[in-house]
C-alpha cells in the first residue's frame, strides 16, 4: 500500500500539476503554468466601476479581470465554477487582501456573470495558471477578449490612463429609497403587485440586487416585470429581486424551470399585495 501511495504521488508530481485547498489562498511551489488553487470567488459590485488598480488602470467591471493576493500582475488565470463546471479565462490587474476575507480572488462582475455566481455572489472555484507573464511585457494593454473557440488572446487598445488618485464612488440614488415591507422597482418607484412571484435571489446589498437585475435584463425579462422587494432579517434589511405577476403558483413554476434551464435557482413566493 505504501509502495502504491509513493508512486501515485511521484505520478502527480512528474505530471506538473498542483492542487491545493486554499482556505488563504496559500500553496507551496512556482507561479509557473500547471499550478492549481481551489477556494471561494467573488466579484467587485459596480460602484467601483472607474477606481484604479495596481496594474494603473481603472477598474472596468464588463472587463475579464481579477485581483490575487500573491500572483504577477498580468498573469492569466482560468477560473472555473465547481458549481456548474462554467469557466472563463481572466487577467490579474489588482491586488488584494483575499486570504485576510477567507476568499481565493475578486472578480471582475463580467468574469461573475460568466461564471453564473452574481445570485449568490460567491462561488466555489478552481483556479488554473494559464500565463505568467511579466506587466512590462504588455502594459499598453487594458485586457484580453478571449474567443471560446481558439482560446486566443486578443489585446484591446485601452486609452490612456493618468495617474491619479482613486476615484470615490458616489452611492446611487437608489441606496437609500427602499423601505422595509414594500416592494419597488429597481429605481426606487413603489410598486404594488399582485398574486405570485418567481424569487431569484435575496441579499443584504442592493448593489448585488442591481447587479442580478441586468442578469435578469440579459436573459429577455422587461424591467417592467422585475421587483425588488424589501424584508427585514436579524442582520438588518434584505432586499429580494424577484419577477413576474402570476395569477397561480403553478404558472409561477414554469417559470421557475425556465429560470433553471438558464442556470440560476428560483423559488415561489407571493407578492406583498397578494
């Protein structure tokens, strides 16, 4: 048994592949390709759209990028969702914190949606290194467009950027409008509907609502037909994104398996005004 554990190890080794469980993101080794991390994602809300990065250029949240605590800026790494097996290729441009908020990286939101995780706004990830490459090697670069099919890398032309202090983010008009019990559309303007509702998600912070509700836009749904719907829990406000006025709860789970054919989770619930 020992002779077989020895050689099963020497195999894996001699292969080039590293998996760690990074629970801080730690491992031991090279930042060479072949180095495997697996651990928590999340992804950078939208009010930090426009603020600097290390790398020096502003944050573009419809970019693929992501911040790590320890690889080289410009690395390439592939991020894959063990959740729904979803991956997308990003490039670091920031640094981070992550081992210190028991997370592996920060997404850029587009890389988020890719990956499927803007409902709950975490995913369980594995991170592969595609590319180590030094920043000076392509610093007139802002990211890559990586095509599915070739897996090439295509640099996209950035303008310049100039050195200055991050940008403060002002809250959005939105942050403090919605009242507890009562229902809205994603603007603030109370609501009244009725009957039944497909639930999508339920979060403490209506940046990640906002950003659920383009998932919803992207997916054909009118901003007509999405809520957002305001409870109160132990932790304070909770604010629901949920769609659709239905006259049964059976119609309403149709659209429940519609929603999951798409990759996201539903549940039923009924209006305020039910």
């Amino acid at each position: 048994m020992k002779k077989l554990i020895a050689s099963a190890f020497l195999i894996l080794v001699q292969g080039g592949l590293m998996v760690t469980k990074a629970q801080n993101s730690e491992y031991s080794g090279s930042y060479g390709n072949n180095v495997v991390e697996e651990g928590i994602a999340k992804y950078y809300g939208k009010n930090l759209t426009g603020n600097l990065t290390s790398y020096g250029e502003r944050y573009d949240d419809a970019q693929l990028t992501a911040s790590h605590s320890k690889y080289p800026l410009n690395t390439v790494l592939r991020v894959t969702n063990l959740e729904n097996n979803r991956t997308v290729d990003v490039r670091v441009n920031d640094y981070c914190r992550c081992e210190e908020e028991g997370k592996l990286l920060n997404l850029s939101r587009e890389a988020a949606s890719r990956l499927g995780m803007i409902a709950s706004g975490k995913a369980q990830v594995r991170v592969e290194v595609l590319n180590a490459r030094p920043a000076s090697q392509v610093n007139i670069y802002r990211d890559y467009d990586i095509a599915a099919s070739t897996q090439e890398r295509v640099p996209v032309q950035s303008s310049s950027l100039m050195p200055q202090a991050s940008v403060s983010m002002a809250p959005s008009s939105y942050s403090t409008a919605f009242s507890e019990d009562r229902t809205y559309d994603i603007n603030g303007t109370v609501k009244s509907p009725r009957g039944f509702a497909v639930q999508v998600t339920a979060l403490t912070s209506l940046n990640k609502i906002h950003d659920m509700y383009d998932e919803l836009i992207k997916l054909g749904l009118s901003p007509d037909e999405i809520y957002v719907q305001v409870g109160q829990k132990e932790m304070g406000k909770v604010y629901r994104i949920l769609f659709g006025e239905f006259h049964t709860k059976e119609s309403a789970l149709e659209k429940v398996m519609w929603l999951q054919e798409r990759g996201y989770r539903g549940l039923v619930r009924t209006h305020y005004n039910y």
